[in-house]
C-alpha cells in the first residue's frame, strides 16, 4: 500500500495571514474563529492552480481510483475534491488541523497578554503546550492521539487491501503523522519545520512494510 499525505493547498489565510486572520486585536471571540477557520476559509488562486497540479501528479503515485481522506476543514475537503474529482472522500475528524480552542488566530503579543499562564510552552515547548479554552489540542498529545488512530484504521482492515490511500490534511497533523510513521520524536519534526515548513499541496509517499512505513519521496509544487 502506498499512502500519500498531502497538505491542503494554498488557502486564503496562508496567503494574508497577518494582514487579514491575524488582526491584532483580533475582531472574533475564540468559538467564532475556529468556525471561520474550519468552515469559511478556502483557497486562494494559486492553491486552485496547485490543487489542479495535484490531480496531475496524484494518479502516477497512488492509481486512478485510491481511497481519499480530507479533514473536515474547508481547504482541505476543497483541494481534495479539486485534485481527484472522480474519487469520493471520506471526511474524518482524525486528520483535522491542530485545535486553537480560545487562542484561534491570536498574535503572539495578544496570546500572551490574554494567557499569560501558557506563555512559556508556547515559547519554548510548542509541541507540548495546550491551547485555553473549550477544545485546545496539543501536538504531542490530542493531534498525535489523532493520527495515530487515523493509521491504525488503515491497517484494521477499513481499508481493501492493496489499496492506496490519500490523506488531505495539514500543517500540524502532517507533524503528527511524520514523527508516527517515521518513529521519530515529535521534538525532532517540529524543529525540522521551525528551520522550513512543508509548502502547500506538497506531498509526502510511504509505502507501507512488515515492520510499518518506510518514506519515498516528497514531491513539493512548483514555485
């Protein structure tokens, strides 16, 4: 089997981060904004294009008719469905971008005046701080939690055998799903993205073995 993880592509808010979500103050209360984030932000222009690049180099790698999963998020459920018309995904909360809970699109300034009890995590332990509030999700323990029941479905027999499988998800999940398949600490991935973060609609390829993945290739898009 071969699986494909792919990160959404470019969404309007990777494009205007700090000009637009990341307002400072912020114009919404926590629930709002991770309502927005999740239901409302789509892509922009050039993630159309690479979403239409990924429908292209998608089928060499995983076949015509692999099974495909996309969080629940808007950009991400957008890209899958742009790249692989022909293919119906199965939506699944396992593979959801990192939840915020009460700090979704704080700064960092406002963050630590609102929060000031979490501010050393944040700075210094980022994997392992918690979010505030009703939801906040840490990457070492609920998103790691989460992609780690995501890739115990595949092997409980969810999936036919044989068939290759495309994961549609995100920035942090993707960090997750990295230190699980590759066995390697999540403090190990996270400092390999602060020094360059996977770029939008790249894709990573495993083929999965005896003993669990092994990593073939990561194909990023063009400029």
């Amino acid at each position: 089997m071969i699986l494909a993880v792919v990160r959404h592509a470019e969404s309007v808010e990777n494009a205007d981060k700090y000009n637009g979500f990341y307002q400072d103050p912020r114009p919404w209360a926590g629930e709002a904004a991770h309502a927005l984030s999740r239901d409302v932000v789509g892509l922009t222009a050039r993630g159309f294009r690479q979403s239409v690049w990924l429908g292209g180099t998608l089928p060499p790698v995983v076949g015509e008719q692999p099974v495909v999963f996309t969080s629940q998020y808007r950009r991400a459920r957008d890209t899958a469905e742009l790249a692989m018309p022909a293919v119906q995904a199965e939506v699944t909360g396992l593979l959801n971008e990192q939840h915020y809970g009460d700090a979704t699109y704080m700064t960092m300034r406002e963050l630590f005046a609102t929060f000031p009890e979490g501010a050393d995590d944040r700075r210094n332990r980022k994997h392992l701080w918690t979010p505030p509030g009703t939801g906040g999700e840490s990457l070492a323990l609920e998103v790691h939690g989460r992609v780690t029941a995501f890739l115990a479905l595949l092997s409980s027999g969810a999936v036919e055998a044989g068939r290759n499988v495309v994961a549609f998800t995100h920035h942090t999940a993707i960090l997750g799903l990295r230190a699980v398949l590759e066995k390697r600490p999540v403090t190990e991935v996270v400092e390999e993205s602060r020094a360059r973060k996977l770029p939008n609609a790249a894709v990573i390829v495993y083929r999965a073995t005896a003993g669990g993945y092994e990593l073939q290739q990561v194909i990023e898009p063009p400029a």
